[in-house]
C-alpha cells in the first residue's frame, strides 16, 4: 500500500514541477497575470482524472476493445 501511495506521488510530481516553472518562465516573459490563470486551467483533467477514470474503465467503445477506442477517441478528440 506504501509503494501505491509513492507512485501517485510521482506520477502528479513532474505536473507540479512544470507548472510551477512555466508560471514563472512566462511572468518573466512579461505575460499578464490573468492570462497565467487561465492557462492553468489546462491541467485541469489531470486533476479530475479520478472522476472520469473510472467511466472510461467500465464503459468500453465499440470498436477496437477498451482502451484502444479510447485512446482513438480522444486523440481524434484532440
């Protein structure tokens, strides 16, 4: 259980790690405040992961079994 909980920690430590840089890489840039907000927003289903996971494990698509038509599903997605 102890090794479960170390690799949940490490598995969110490099998202910390890059937006922290990133938010302070871009105030240097000179980019407003608000607009460092709002792209932070972009994290937010990593996030959330723990919501829409479980749907995507109990809800296979109909083509290509169950973690290949979501992987083709949301790259089209993208």
């Amino acid at each position: 259980m102890l090794a479960i909980l170390f690799l949940g920690a490490a598995s969110g430590f490099p998202n910390q790690i890059t937006e922290s840089a990133l938010q302070a890489w871009l105030k240097d840039a000179g980019v407003s405040l608000t607009t460092i907000g709002v792209m932070s927003y972009v994290a937010l289903p990593y996030l959330l992961k723990f919501l829409w996971a479980p749907l995507i494990d109990r809800y296979p698509l109909p083509w290509l079994g169950r973690r290949r038509g979501w992987i083709l599903a949301m790259q089209v997605a993208l």
